[in-house]
C-alpha cells in the first residue's frame, strides 16, 4: 500500500461553543480554510484536537464534517490511536468505513509497553484495517518512545507508510531514514524542525503554525526540494519565532488564542487543558503582529 499524504499536514483543533461543546460549522469553516491555504492533508482529532477529551461519537462526527469539508481538496487522516489495541482497531475500522484517507497511531501512552509489544500493537492494527497508517512516536507526551529498529520492522508492514517523529532528536530521524525504504515517509512533528528533517530525508511536516503560515510552509519545502537552499532558510528563519512561540504553553492552548485573535470561532479547552493566561496574551498578539497575521 502506498499514499501520497503530501507535504503540509495541519493537526487540526477541535472548536467548540460557548457551552464547551464541539463547534461542528466552525470545524467545517476551519477545515475548508485550511485545505485552501496550504495543507495537504488534516489530522482530525490528534494531540491538537484534544483528543484525551472527545467522545468516539465527536470524533467520528468531525471526520466525517471534515472529510466534505475539504472535498478532495486535502487528505483527510484520522486520530484513531489508543493505549488499547482492541479500542484502536475498532476506532480505525469505523473510520475507515467513514471515508478518511488514513489514520494516525500513536504510540500507547501510560501503559510504557515494551518494544515487541509496541510491534504486536501496530502490526494488529494493520491487519484489521485496510487504512494507511501513520505511527505518532512523541515519548514526552506517551512516555515510551517507538525505537528506529522497531519502526524499521514495521515499515515492512503492509499499511504503514509513514511516521510523524516527535522526539525533537535529528539523529534518531536519520536512523529511521537509514533503516527504512525510501517510500516511507517520515514526517516532523515539530515545526521547528522541519527544515533539518527534510535536510536528513523527511518528506515534509504534521504542523500546528500551519493554522496561520501553511502556504509559507509549503513555499519552504518547495524551495528545499527544488534546490533552493538559501530560499528554504531564509524562510525557515523568518517563521521560527512563531514556530517556537506557539509552544511557549503546553499545545494546543497557544494556537488557540491565536485562532481567536484572527478571529476564528474556536473557543475555548476541554480540562484539564485551560485557556492561556490573560497575561500572555500581548506577548502572543505582538509575535502575531510580527508575522503579519493579525
């Protein structure tokens, strides 16, 4: 099996109302305003989208508002991942009868399993499911990380194609790249570090700034894949304050108060996520400013 997820991929939020219940026209507003603006695919209801928070009924709700949404426009990969295998697997096959593209699995959390059941996990996932997946491995947030040797072995795998590498660790995105084919896809999970993944065989990004920047975003790794170094840099420096800025609080509460400074519907946080402090709002309006976003 392989899919082209592209190369800009935005980790969607989740809006909800006033009431703290999910903004399903905001979502679908959102999603179309993002597959217009630079993203070629949408993670629906990953770290970003508060996953921990929603209900199996709100996610497959908003997978399937965001799949017409984007209407062909963007791929569509759904965050179906659980520290239960059997609860995953379900998840992946409802999501999969709904029309997602792909999903996205993230390593099992809490539970610290080790390195042969982390494999056992994926590759039953990939059995029962004939959807493209995509492993998560971001061991600061699971608190087990998904060793190069072990995504190596699950690469053979038919299904999965590709891995968002969240360990802030160059060196471990070069051991993948070494013991993987070329046609797995390695993705950043920061976006600082897309341009130094790239520079070590990554395809492109799961991007949060790309809320704000995506076409700025795809013009940088167009710039790198077609040779222009110094182009790619130089862009890569100009956005880097807003890509470090949107991490200054625990993610998604920045780019949520930024969202609402453009103006966009996308309330607040389910807790125990709160909304950012009042008092770090000027530092977030001025780095907005800054960018020419706001």
């Amino acid at each position: 099996m392989t899919i082209d997820f592209g190369r800009v991929i935005t980790a969607m939020v989740t809006p909800f109302d006033k009431e703290g219940n999910v903004h399903y026209a905001e979502a679908e507003r959102l999603a179309a305003y993002l597959a217009d603006n630079g993203s070629d695919g949408i993670v629906v209801c990953g770290t970003t989208g508060e996953s921990p928070t929603l209900s199996w009924d709100e996610e497959y709700e908003l997978f399937q508002i965001v799949k017409k949404a984007v209407a062909g426009k963007s791929k569509v990969i759904a965050g179906t991942g659980s520290n239960s295998t059997s609860e995953a697997i379900e998840a992946t096959q409802k999501a999969a009868k709904l029309g997602v593209d792909g999903s996205l699995q993230v390593v099992p959390y809490y539970n610290k399993p080790p390195q042969v059941g982390l494999y056992q996990h994926f590759a039953a996932i990939a059995a029962a499911c004939d959807l493209p997946m995509m492993l998560y491995n971001i061991p600061g947030r699971t608190g087990q990380a998904l060793e190069p040797e072990t995504i190596a072995k699950l690469a053979k795998l038919d299904g999965i194609v590709a891995i968002k590498e969240s360990t802030g660790n160059l060196d471990i995105a070069s051991q993948i790249r070494s013991l993987t084919p070329p046609d797995f896809a390695i993705y950043s999970g920061d976006d600082s570090l897309t341009l130094p993944i790239l520079s070590v065989g990554g395809v492109g990004v799961v991007s949060v700034a790309s809320h704000l920047v995506g076409n700025q975003i795809q013009s940088m790794i167009s710039a790198f894949a077609s040779g222009q170094n110094q182009v790619a840099t130089q862009l890569h420096i100009k956005m880097l304050p807003l890509f470090k800025g949107l991490f200054f609080a625990p993610n998604p509460m920045p780019i949520k108060a930024a969202l609402k400074l453009q103006g966009w519907e996308v309330g607040g946080l389910r807790l125990p996520m709160c909304e950012l402090p009042a008092e770090s709002l000027p530092h977030l309006q001025q780095l907005l400013q800054h960018q020419g976003l706001i």
